[in-house]
C-alpha cells in the first residue's frame, strides 16, 4: 500500500489487499491479533482488555499518510485499553502477512 493511486487499479496488489482488509471481520481480525500477541496486558496499566476501532461491529483500518512522497500512505488497526486509552498500531501489512500465513497453514 504505498500509493494512494494504485489501490484505484483493480488489477493491482494493493487494490487486491485493501479488499482483504476491508472484508475482515471483528472476530477474525481479534483472532489474528490474538495469535500474534498483540492483545498482551497494556504496557501502560497492565490491563489486557483491548477493542478494536470500527463501527457496526466491522473493524475500521485508520489511513496513516505519509509526510514525503505526494499519495503515500500506509493502514493501520488501532487497538484500545479500555482501562486506560492507550493505543496501539498494528500496520494492516502484518495483518495481512498474518493473515495468509494462517491460510497456508490451514491447507
């Protein structure tokens, strides 16, 4: 996902991962980031109850653009504390890296 131009192609990679993403789940993406640990305690207040950014139960990917480079951008899933409001970032890349590793082992 490095420009903002090519996810409009619909035969590029990109276009082809930001579908991926956008037809994730909450409960496969709270499964993935369950076995790639992302849901440890928070290293804030040390609370391990987290909820995903999205709406209508449908996780939402935050567009983080870049400073450099006109059109760049990068995906990334904010997981919050409910506890305290810390945020982390997943980069949406590992998800779907996660994503198709656990696909390959499923074969």
């Amino acid at each position: 996902m490095a420009e903002a131009t090519d996810a409009g192609d619909p035969e590029s990679e990109d276009s082809q991962e930001l579908k991926t993403l956008r037809a994730l789940t909450g409960e496969e993406l709270k499964q993935v980031f369950k076995r790639s640990k992302h849901f440890r305690p928070c290293n804030i207040c040390d609370a391990a109850d987290w909820s995903v950014l999205g709406s209508s139960g449908a996780p939402s990917a935050i567009k983080l653009e870049a400073f450099e480079g006109e059109g760049a951008f990068g995906l990334a899933y904010a997981l919050t504390c409910t506890n305290c409001g810390h945020i982390r970032l997943v980069n949406a890349k590992a998800v779907l890296a996660n994503l198709r590793k656990d696909q390959r082992d499923e074969q």
